[in-house]
C-alpha cells in the first residue's frame, strides 16, 4: 500500500472514531467534512462543519479545522460569519476548498462558499446577475484551468438527449463576484448516442465533460464529451457485474492520481 494510501486510510478511521466521540453530545445536529491540501505549506486539512436545522433553514454553527502530520491531531476552532448550509460535495483548487450552498437568512439565496485552508478564513460569491439557473442542485463543480467551475445543461442537473447544450461558468474574480459564461452547443448526433436520463459527473481536463447514468444502481457505460472537436466517446464500465441488482450506490471519482498530494 502507497504512503498516500495509508494517508487516507488514517484519515478515514479517524473520522470514524470522532463520529463516534461527538454523536452523543451533538444529537441535535449533522456534521459534514471536507478534505483539502494546501500545496504552499504542504498539508492536508479536514474542515469540520457543524449545522442546525430550525424552521426550514439550516445553518453552519460550529467549525474546526484538523491538520495532518502534527505530532498531535486536534481540532482548533475557526470562525465562520457566513450565515449557511454546508454542503459535504466539495472541491479543492489551489488550496481552497469551494462549496455550494445556500444563505442561511430570510432571504434565502444560492451561492459559493470558500474556505482558504493557508488563511483558515471563509469567504462567499454570489451569483449577481448571471442566471436564474443558480441553484446548488444544477450545478457540478470543476477546476478549470486552476480557476473554480460551475458545469450545467440547460435542463439543470440532468442531461437527455434531447439537450442541445452545456453552459460552464467560471469564476474570474471572486472578490467582485464576477463569472464569465461559456455555451457549448451540442452536435445533432447527440439525440442518437444519449438514450438515458445522464448526470454531469465532472470535467476530464478543460475540454472534456464526463457523464453517467443518472440510475446510481450500476454503471454500465461512461460517456466523454470533447466540447472543442465535438466528439463523443462512449466507455463500457467492466469488473462491477457482481453489483447487478443490489441496493448500492456507485459515484465516479475523476481526475484520480495515486498520490493524492496532486489533486
């Protein structure tokens, strides 16, 4: 087993253990982690989000950061003054940690929550005049040439075949809430290739969109969208046959090196 391996393996059991240490006295609430490394100092680091749930809004209460390989892991309290609901489906760019989420106010309203894991301080972008589209659900997150992604079609979540094209926006100044749009048109071909209701798992790079069936029961098939040549590449999943008609839940993991000090 790689060092990286066994990285992930202690990080695992770790959680598990402290799972188990603060369900009693926190019966009240939900916890949601993220992983994410910082490639300036060189560590990895768990962001531990404590939220609360009280008239149909749900807010971030108590957070703690953890760091890898320090003599001795403990938690350390972070202030958060964002009002929100953490969301456990993150990505780390550069070491940051971006999330999807929604204000935890009156006004409730759809957003993107940073977290710097060098600084260990919080920041929010809205999306100011960009689309009606902007809800948590409709998007998938994607590093885009080192900057944050939000990758949709215009049937939100979901692709079918007869979907005529994918909208990427990609944050180019998060202190200004600013995001440029691209529009990838899709060929006619399209409606012939994609028979099942498709989720948008990712990007491969920054030219190809990776889907799969939105029936999480089994992956038979992967499809790879080129958006520069227009090329649609359908890829046989083998090796999970065993899965066939039991109650499991298969997710794509994209970009997977076996040193996770690259991700």
């Amino acid at each position: 087993m790689s060092r990286a391996s066994i990285h992930l393996l202690k990080f695992v059991c770790f959680l598990i253990a402290e799972c188990v240490t603060w369900i009693s006295s926190l019966v009240r609430a939900w916890r949601t982690y993220l992983l994410g490394y910082d490639p300036i100092a060189k560590e990895f680091k768990v962001l531990s989000m404590v939220y609360q749930c009280a008239k149909n809004v749900c807010i971030s209460v108590d957070c703690h950061v953890l760091t890898f390989g320090t003599k001795r892991l403990s938690w350390r309290n972070v202030q958060c003054c964002i009002p929100h609901w953490p969301n456990p489906k993150s990505i780390c760019i550069g070491g940051v940690l971006y999330y999807k989420t929604v204000s935890g106010t009156a006004d409730s309203y759809s957003m993107v929550v940073s977290f710097d894991l060098r600084t260990e301080k919080f920041s929010c972008v809205k999306f100011s005049g960009i689309s009606s589209k902007a809800k948590p659900a409709s998007q998938t997150l994607v590093n885009y040439n080192g900057k944050l992604g939000l990758l949709m079609s215009e049937d939100f979540c979901c692709v079918y075949g007869g979907s005529k094209s994918f909208e990427l926006w990609v944050l180019r100044e998060a202190a200004k809430h600013e995001w440029s749009t691209h529009v990838y048109v899709l060929p006619l071909l399209w409606k012939d290739v994609v028979i099942e209701t498709m989720c948008i798992d990712g990007m491969v790079g920054t030219n190809e969109i990776v889907l799969s069936a939105c029936n999480r029961d089994v992956h038979s098939y992967v499809i790879y969208y080129n958006v520069e040549s227009k090329r649609i590449t359908k890829v046989g999943v083998q090796g999970i046959e065993a899965f066939q008609d039991k109650d499991v839940d298969i997710r794509l993991t994209l970009n997977y090196v076996e040193n996770v000090k690259l991700l």
